[in-house]
C-alpha cells in the first residue's frame, strides 16, 4: 500500500509549480484549478500546513487533494500519481513536467475507456430535488428559533433533504449517475457513491427566476463541523440575485444566506456571497447601477475586509458605498434580527 505520512509530506509547493502555478515567494498566485479563470491572485499555498486555498473558488486541501482536482482522479490514484513522480514509487518517477488535466471528475465506460466530466449547475436536477425536499419539522424548527417566519422560508422555497441514501437511489434512477456527478451532487468514496449532502441538512435554492440555479445546504443546529455544503467543485454564484432586478433603490450586500433571510426579515432588500472570500463577477457589478449600495459584513475581521474589497471593487464603476456597522454585541445579522425580536418581545 502506501505510505500515506511520507506522501503527505511532498513539498505542495513543488508539485503546484509543475502543474503550472506561477507562484511568488510567499507561495501566492492565480489560480489555475479546474473551471475557475482567477483574474485577481486568490490562490496560496501555506508552506507550513503543507496545504493549499483558493479564496475565490473555496477549494483548499492537502497535496493528495491538489493532485486529485488537477489529474481528476480519486485518492487512491492520487496517492500513486504522487508516489510515482516525487518519492520513486512502483513506477519511476519522470522529470517531465506533469501536465493538468481540466477535468473535474472521471469514471470509467464499459469499455475501460476514461471519460472526463465536467461539472456546471444543472436547473432541472436542482429543481427536482429541491422539490423532493419540503422542510421537515426539526428544520422548521430550528430556523423558527433564529427568527425566520414561514413567509420568509417560504418566499425563499427553504427545504431539507429527508433520507439521503433514498434520494440518491431516487435521482441516479431518474437523471443517471453521470448527469448527478456533472451537477456536483455526487461524490465518490472508496465504499459508494453519496450524495454531497447528509440526510436532515436543510437546503436554500439560488433562485433565478422559477429556477433553481444553485443549492447550498446547511447543518439544521447550531454545529460548527460541516456546517455549509455545495455542490463538488461548481463555486457558488449571488445569492437572491433576482432582488436586483425588482428591488428599490438600495440594495444591502451581505456575507451570506441566512444574511440575506434576515435582512428580508428585517425589510430590507439584499444579496449575498457566500463567505467573506468571495467575489462578483464583472458581469453582476452592472447590475448595481444606479442605487445605494450597502455593504454589511460580519463584526470580526474577515467581515471588516470584505466590506473594505466590497468598497474597492465597486469604486471604479462609481457606485455609491455605504459600510454598515452592526450594533455592539451582534456578530453577523442574523444576531442583530434575534436582538430586534427580543426587544419588541419584552416591550410587548
């Protein structure tokens, strides 16, 4: 087998630079991982932790993860590719420089034959299991104790994933393995195939229209561990973009979803990006002409500097910013909304 402790030890940085990352000396760059053109640098590779990031795209891991994304292989094939080349394994290692493949995901055909997959957000697929998944007591629940109504759960068509395994079994027989795997709905382990999200999770549809464009899931408690799941490898895009086309003239730009479910609590009018990390597109940044732009960012400092870039990135297009602060003791807006509903409880 392999020696899985050695193998975790070869240089990320080494192996990023021959899969052609350009690399400054602190070990940051653009990034070149699978379906992701990074027009600003937003990749690092951490010499210490052995580990790599992209703060656009959200994927990160070790040097074995880096190896499976580029070659679109699985573990196994990841850890005798890199055995292979950097450590003299069963095969002898080359000095050509190894070529990335652009590919996502791979399985094989009848036939033996690889075939590469591509993975985008797939609308029907979405839809379809959006619609398999009502909110479940224990989802409605929990997010009844965060202050959300039923209008507002309903208005964003919240829903929660009820036993996994049966819908996975339901979705393969209706849509086909490879049609879920190419939407990131599906990730293959060394056991089985499993659906990227637990059974119970609650789900939030991007809406773009009648259509789901995108789905995010979410842990129905209060855990940390594995608390927000997406699709494998498809980076998620705006979040109630729709507002933008029916919205008054001011828009408030949060980090989140439930961000978002709580400014639509509160009456205002909001978009979310999923983590302090991420970006807008150039083709989005358009669509804020001609209103008030309010930028509300966590009360920590990954929140601070996302609305410091939110600023610098709609400046140039002459956007008016406004940075928002939350009240003292409030962490994020969904904080600010409990507080809000506390007050008038205690008033009442």
């Amino acid at each position: 087998m392999f020696d899985l402790e050695r193998i975790r030890k070869i240089s990320i940085l080494t192996v990023a630079k021959d899969f052609g990352f350009s690399l400054s000396r602190s070990g940051g760059g653009r990034c070149r991982l699978p379906d992701h053109e990074d027009s600003n640098p937003s990749f690092s590779v951490r010499v210490a932790t052995n580990r790599f990031v992209c703060f656009s795209c959200g994927r990160r891991g070790s040097v074995i993860d880096l190896a499976k994304i580029m070659e679109g292989i699985d573990f196994i094939e990841a850890c005798r590719w890199l055995e292979a080349r950097y450590l003299g394994g069963p095969s002898k290692p080359t000095r050509n420089v190894p070529k990335p493949t652009r590919s996502l995901a791979r399985r094989s055909t009848q036939d033996g034959e690889g075939v590469a997959i591509k993975t985008r957000a797939d609308v029907e697929v979405f839809g379809w299991m959006l619609e398999r998944s009502p909110l479940l007591p224990d989802g409605a629940q929990y997010l009844a104790s965060r202050a959300f109504s039923p209008e507002t759960l309903a208005h964003f068509r919240v829903g929660q994933i009820g036993d996994g395994r049966d819908l996975l079994h339901a979705a393969t027989a209706r849509w086909g393995r490879d049609r879920l795997v190419a939407c990131g709905l599906v990730k293959e382990t060394r056991r089985a195939d499993e659906l990227v999200f637990p059974s119970r999770y609650l789900l939030f549809p991007f809406l773009v229209g009648d259509k789901v464009a995108y789905l995010q899931a979410r842990r129905p408690d209060g855990g940390q561990a594995r608390r927000w799941l997406c699709p494998s490898h498809l980076p998620p895009p705006l979040f109630n973009a729709d507002t933008l086309t029916t919205a008054g003239t001011t828009i408030t730009l949060c980090e989140g979803v439930t961000d978002v479910l709580s400014a639509f609590e509160l009456g205002k009018d909001a978009v979310g990006l999923l983590g302090a990390s991420s970006r807008l597109d150039g083709q989005t940044v358009p669509l804020f002409r001609g209103r008030n732009l309010a930028v509300l960012g966590d009360a920590d400092k990954a929140g601070r500097s996302f609305a410091h870039r939110m600023s610098a990135l709609f400046a140039p297009h002459g956007l008016t910013i406004i940075r928002k602060r939350l009240p003292s003791g409030c962490n994020d807006l969904n904080d600010y909304l409990l507080a809000t509903r506390k007050t008038a409880h205690e008033l009442a």
